[in-house]
C-alpha cells in the first residue's frame, strides 16, 4: 500500500487567557505527531476530549497550519493555506463532523446543499450537477424522496447521510471524519458506519477516523493511534493494539470496553485528574495517572518505540522491558 497522507513531527499550539482577565498562556494541543494514512485504508486516531484528536485532522487537512513539522499529501507538501493549488487539493480532502446540523444551512434543501460543491468549485457541467447530487443522495441511502426536504425535517442520522453525500460529492480521496457518529443513537451508529465502510470500498476512500469509542473503532479501522494530551502513546495495527495494549493509557481505555467472557472486575480505572491541555504535566504526561510511573517519567518525554509486529510505544516501563511486549 502507498501512503496517501503523512504528518511528521507536527506541533500546533493555542494562546488562551487564563482566568476572566488573566494573562495569556500558550498551550499545546498538538506535540510531535507523525501518522500515516494508507491509500484505501482508515487510521483511526483515538483519545479523551482534549487530546489533540481535533486539531490533528484540521492540521491534516491545512485548515490550519502548524507550529512545526510538515503535513504531505500524496507526496507532495500541502501548499501555502488559501492558495490556488491549496484550494485544488482541498477539493480532495474532505471533512465530516460530529454534528451534521451545525455543517449545513438550515435554510436550504438538501439537494441544494449537495450540489452547493459542485457549484462552488465549478466542478462537471451545470446541466448535469443536480443528477449528480441526487446519484450521491442514493449513494449515501438518503434517497431522492428528502432532496427537497430542509435540514430540519430530517432525523439525526439522516442529517448525517446529506452531509457525507456533500462531502462525498466532491469524490475525494481522503475524508477525515471527526467523530461522526457520536451524537448518534447507538442503533443509527452501526448504520451510519457500514455506511463509510460500504463507500470507502465502493469509492477507494482512505480515512482518518477520529473517535474516542473503540467499539466503532475496532469494526472500521485497519490501524490506530492513540493519543494522550496532544502526543501519539501507542500505534499500530487495530486488532494488535486492541487485543494487546502495551501503554498503561492504552490498557486504561481498552479494559472499560466491556467484552462478553471478561469478568468486568478487570477494569483499569485511572486515578487523579482528567487530562487538561492547558495544565500539561511534565515528562510523561500520563504519569499522575498511571499505575506504573517510576521517577524518570516525571521528567523524560518517552519517545515512540517500535515493536516486533511493526507497532510502537511512547513509555519508559515498557521500553525498558520490564513489562511483556
Ligand atoms: Fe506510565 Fe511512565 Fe510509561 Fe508514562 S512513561 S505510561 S508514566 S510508565
Ligand atoms: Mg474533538
């Protein structure tokens, strides 16, 4: 398989000010990440809220650039942000967010909505732009009876199909979609991603899968980075990393899935405070957390260390071989 997406060494960091006046302090979401993501394939990228999920896949996509490090796609570096050729290859990236209805405009059909693209980015004849809308409104099982339907009139789900047909429109290579179906009934969920499965097959799509739910995550994903507090702690293929998590957070997340045969005793529940961007703590940033910190990890940053089957681990314990890879 060829690479269709890579980030190395990406840092991307926010001002915020720190109380109602306070001062301003920077903060970095985002610290030294690299992934790839494979033509035809789907990363998942996994983690809490604040891990830096969100800012990666927006990095990825250049709509904002980096601190450091340097984002390419198919090979080449993506071009200065509002460029011509940026806003070419954007036409190839597209995004998908949690909540379809803050991504479409309530006063439009969603016909009018899906052939927006196309219009926009002068995409095939005008003649033909609304039979392509409405092959697209199939394609995602929406179905031609809600082209004329507002935002409004239509359920979660359904919202959430006209917003992947808008984005899929465009036939991109590469759709990033940022926890897509969280704010789903977990019945509509399964629906929703044999949906981007389904496509990703018919349409060669690759995907970078953001989500904090490994259930979705095991089904739709081939690899997955886990990241805590703006870092990549553990990568590689899903069904290794899911069935023998080698980081103390990754081993954390992995045991409150609940697993038919697995006493629910076994669950790793983590102490102290959730992660706060913004209040990073030093070294290793799990380390108020984890049940295995030694003295060193309060102050060395560990480095991703790759394993025998090809995946990796950031944490000191483990490099050092005193727990089993
Ligand atoms: Fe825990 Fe230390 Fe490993 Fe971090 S480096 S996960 S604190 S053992
Ligand atoms: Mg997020």
């Amino acid at each position: 398989t060829s690479t269709i997406l890579e980030l190395r060494g990406i840092s991307r960091s926010y001002a915020i000010r720190q109380g109602l006046l306070g001062r301003k302090v920077r903060f970095r979401a985002v610290d030294d990440v690299s992934l790839n993501v494979e033509e035809g394939r789907t990363l998942a990228l996994v983690g809490e809220s604040g891990s830096g999920k969100s800012t990666t896949g927006r990095v990825a996509l250049g709509l904002e650039p980096p601190d450091d490090g340097t984002v390419r796609f198919r090979g080449a570096a993506l071009p200065e942000i509002d460029s011509p050729a940026w806003r070419r290859i954007r036409t190839q990236m597209q995004m998908i967010f949690q909540d379809p209805l803050a991504a479409l405009d309530r006063r439009l059909t969603i016909l009018e909505q899906v052939r927006e693209p196309l219009d926009i980015h002068d995409i095939g004849p005008t003649g033909e732009r609304e039979a392509v809308a409405l092959e697209m409104l199939n394609a995602v099982g929406l179905g031609t009876g809600h082209a004329t339907n507002l935002p409004g009139q239509l359920s979660g789900g359904q919202r959430q199909r006209a917003v992947l047909a808008r984005a899929l429109v465009m036939r991109p290579a590469l759709l990033v979609c940022d926890e897509p179906v969280s704010a789903l009934d977990v019945s509509i969920q399964a629906q929703v991603v044999n949906l981007l499965m389904d496509i990703q097959d018919r349409m060669g799509l690759s995907l970078l899968f953001i989500s904090h739910d490994l259930k979705v995550v095991r089904q739709i994903s081939q690899r997955i980075a886990v990241m805590y507090l703006g870092r990549i702690v553990e990568l590689g293929e899903t069904q290794a990393v899911l069935s023998n998590p080698l980081h103390p957070y990754t081993k954390a997340l992995v045991s409150a899935v609940p697993v038919p045969g697995r006493p629910t005793h076994a669950r790793i529940v983590l102490e102290g405070e959730p992660p706060n961007p913004a209040a990073r703590p030093s070294g290793c940033a799990f380390h108020p957390r984890c049940p295995l910190a030694r003295s060193e990890c309060a102050s060395d940053i560990p480095q991703l260390t790759v394993r025998r089957d090809g995946g990796a681990v950031a944490c000191h314990v483990v490099a050092s071989g005193k727990v089993c890879a």
